[in-house]
C-alpha cells in the first residue's frame, strides 16, 4: 500500500470518528438519518438527496462532492434501513 493509500485511509477513519462523536453527542440524529433515509431510498440519486436533507435539518454537513467517508456513511445508512424493512 502506497504512503498516498495510508494517507488517505486515515483520513476518512478521522472523517468517520468525528461523525461518530456528534452521533453520541446527539443521539437523535440516528433518527432522523434513517427517516431521511427510508424516504429516499429507492431514488436515483438517493445519497444527493439524503446527503442534502440530512445537511439541512441536522449539525451533521455533508458537503456536494462527497468524500469517500461521506459515501461509506451514506452507503451504511442505506443498509441499514434496507434491513430493517428485510425484517419485516
């Protein structure tokens, strides 16, 4: 692995820690996240739209050119919601 790769990796885990930080500090977040997220899910450009709502409505700023960290988290967030309705 390249020093640029390392590099890299790093960041999006610093990206993803900070993210998790504002999760514990404000819980319902995770709430509103996944409601965002049931509401676009099957949308084309579900992670535009709930990258800008959730933007909108909460502390957490996911900004237009998503990072990498940003799309792991949207990604996640999909599949979780995915599997909550898998359950039932």
């Amino acid at each position: 692995m390249s020093v640029a790769q390392i590099k890299n990796k790093e960041r999006v885990i610093k990206e993803l820690t900070l993210f998790i930080r504002k999760v514990f500090s404000e819980p319902e977040i995770c709430t509103i996240a996944k409601d965002i997220a049931r509401k676009h899910l099957k949308s084309p450009n579900a992670n535009v739209l709930i990258a800008d709502e959730l933007s909108s409505l909460t502390n957490v700023k996911i900004p237009a050119e998503h990072s990498e960290a940003d799309e792991l988290f949207l990604d996640l967030l999909k599949e979780i919601v995915r599997d909550e309705t898998a359950l039932y």
